[in-house]
C-alpha cells in the first residue's frame, strides 16, 4: 500500500500553486523568466505533461517486466508545443484531472506491486515507490521555480509578493 508520506504529497503538493498565484495577473504569470527561460505558466504546463508521461510509465511498469525508459525532454516532445501554449486555467484543470487519476491509479496499489521496477535513464532501476518519490522532487523543483518567476515578475512590474512567501 502506498505510504502515508505519498499518499498526502500526491492528495496535497499542488496545494501550494492557489498561494503561487494569488492575485497574480495572466501577463505575470504568462512573462518569460530572464533570459527567455521558462514563464510561470510554461513551469505548471510542463507539471501537468509530466503527470501524462508518469502515468503512461507506471502503466508500463505495472504491465511490463522492468521497462526501460528514454530520458524526457520538452524540447523533443511533439506534444509540448501545445501544453506550453495552454491557458493557465486550462493547465491547471488538466494538471488537477491528472493528479486525480494518478492518486487513482496508485492508492490502492499492493506491495508487490509497489516494488515493480521500471529503469530511469538516470537513476537505474526503480521500484514504483521510487518513481513517485522522483516525480514529487521534480514537482517542487518546478513548483518553486514557477513561484520565483512570479516574484520576479511582480519586482519588474513594481507589485510586492504575497504574504508569507
């Protein structure tokens, strides 16, 4: 059974995006980070194509002995230009229906199949536990660059960050 620990990240991680995001205008949350990298938005689209690979990779894993996995790169996925270009509204209701799947594809998962492994292109085998431990640092990662965009974004247009940030 998945452990508590994963079952309340999966249930409330993306509860943190409502505070990234409060009052935050779309040009803010749509404006690109210095040097052009990655928009607020573009950070929460690419969480949300992120669940759809995991959830294809899980389903491999439990169907498949010990698949092997190709490294992920937007850059190289077709289906990227399109997420990217997203709504943030549009993102985030997808990325909720995705997370909803997800916790119904793992909640009730068995130990036996908790320990099925898929290899990561660059951590090695992996028992499904660890890919979902993988997916949850990923998600901070950009969780917490998303919000520093926003920071950023509110210092250029002169607007002060949300309480408690």
């Amino acid at each position: 059974m998945l452990s508590h620990c994963a079952s309340c990240r999966l249930s409330f991680q993306l509860d943190v995006v409502a505070t990234i995001l409060a009052d935050t205008p779309e040009t803010a949350i749509a404006a690109p980070g210095a040097g052009g990298s990655w928009s607020a938005r573009e950070h929460l689209a690419h969480l949300a194509r992120v669940h759809e690979i995991l959830l294809e990779r899980l389903r491999r894993i439990l169907r498949e002995d010990a698949p092997h996995f190709a490294a992920y790169d937007a850059r190289q996925d077709p289906d990227w230009p399109h997420w990217a270009a997203l709504p943030t509204r549009d993102v985030l209701t997808r990325m909720q229906a995705l997370r909803g799947e997800l916790l119904g594809l793992v909640r009730d998962l068995s130990e036996a199949q908790l320990s099925r492994q898929g290899t990561h292109p660059e951590l090695g085998r992996l028992p499904v536990s660890a890919w979902l431990e993988t997916f949850f640092l990923h998600e901070g990662h950009h969780l917490h660059v998303a919000w520093s965009r926003l920071a950023e974004a509110r210092r250029e247009s002169g607007r002060e960050t949300p309480a408690g940030a």
